[in-house]
C-alpha cells in the first residue's frame, strides 16, 4: 500500500521559467554568500552591510541570519550537535532556492560543523557558494559579548557553547577570509568591499 509522502509518489516539477532568464531579468547571478565564524565575530553586521552595498548597486540580495530563523523555520531546533546539523541543512536548502531565484542569499550562522557548511556548498552549481570567514579572536569575541552569552557560558549558564564547551571547525578552503589588520577588526564597510570586489571579479553581479 502507497502512502502519501512516499519519495516514490513525488515527482520532480519543471518550471518553464528557467533560473538564466531570472537572473537576466535582475541582471546579477543566484549564488549564496555563507557567513561563518565564531558568536560575536561580526557575522550579522557584515551581513547587513553587504545587503546595503549591493542595494546601493541596484542588486537584490536577501539576508537569512541565524537568529531570526530560530524564530520562525527553525524554532522547534535546540543547540545539541543534531539540532544544529538541521538548522544548517534547512537553511542551506532555503539559501538554494533564493539563489535559484536569481537573488543573492547572504546567510549569516556559526554553522559550527565543517561536514554541514560543505553540504550546504554541495547543494549550489560549482562557485556559487563563496564562503566567509569572519576569522576573529576567541578573546575579542568575549570582549564584544553582544548578547552575553560568553558570560553565561563561562558560569556553566549555558551548555554545549561554541567556541566554549563545543568546538568550532574553521574553514579549510573559504573564499574569503577576514581578520584583523595590524591588530585593527577593519570597518564593516571594508568588509564588505572586501567581499563585493570578489563578487564583481567573479562575475556575480552582472548576468551571463
């Protein structure tokens, strides 16, 4: 007997509008922009500077940041090392579909786990995923403290915290990689020059 959801009852649906004509029609390419680094590190603040920057170049990006889909999709994931596996492959699968769009998705999480950030990469067309890392020091980012959450981590407050009590695996071969200049966190604004000169390099802002 067939049960509605079997893989076996669910077919493929091709649209007619094909994702070149999208981005023809919004004159960039789909792609993903995937922020990771440490809590603290910057990640939200390069996110909506990048979104401003490409606004201010007439291109239509979107912002999915960590926090604000824990109050929506996925509200119902806790912190252990599964729930946060399919934090990261919702919003992985939910990055792709805006890059399909023809829109830039900037996605912004600790994404802790290497095996989970690569999945997500796998998901997009070859160099459609550039990776970010906002390579900061662990001390800088429990100066910063912006929610406290160091804090609390260091009481044993919080458990299974990243970069604390649970590890955080680094890049190995990120498209970009931001860290301090002469001691010096750079400006959000220079962050994300940094990162819209590899777009335009890339040919990411312009369609084919």
């Amino acid at each position: 007997m067939s049960t509605v959801g079997n893989p076996a009852n669910i077919f493929w649906h091709e649209n007619p509008v094909g994702k070149a004509e999208r981005e023809k029609l919004l004159n960039q390419q789909g792609c993903v922009v995937w922020i990771t680094g440490l809590s603290g590190s910057g990640k939200s603040t390069l996110a909506c500077s990048l979104g401003r920057e490409l606004q201010s170049r007439g291109k239509l990006s979107y912002v999915l940041d960590g926090d604000n889909l824990r109050h929506g999709l996925n509200k119902n994931l806790g912190f252990s090392p599964e729930s946060r596996t399919e934090n990261i492959r919702r919003t992985g699968e939910v990055a792709n579909l805006f890059a399909d769009a023809g829109l830039i998705c900037i996605a912004s999480l600790i994404s802790p786990y290497r095996k989970d950030r690569d999945a997500c990469r796998a998901l997009l067309p070859d160099k459609k995923f550039i990776e970010v890392f906002m390579n900061m020091p662990l001390q800088l980012c429990e100066d910063r403290d912006p929610k406290g959450l160091y804090k609390l981590a260091r009481e044993g407050k919080i458990k299974g915290f990243t970069g604390i009590d649970d590890p955080y695996e680094p890049p190995l071969n990120c498209e970009i990689e931001l860290q301090l200049k002469d001691g010096v966190v750079p400006t959000p604004h220079e962050m994300a020059g940094q990162v819209v000169s590899y777009m335009e390099n890339g040919g990411f802002l312009a369609a084919y």
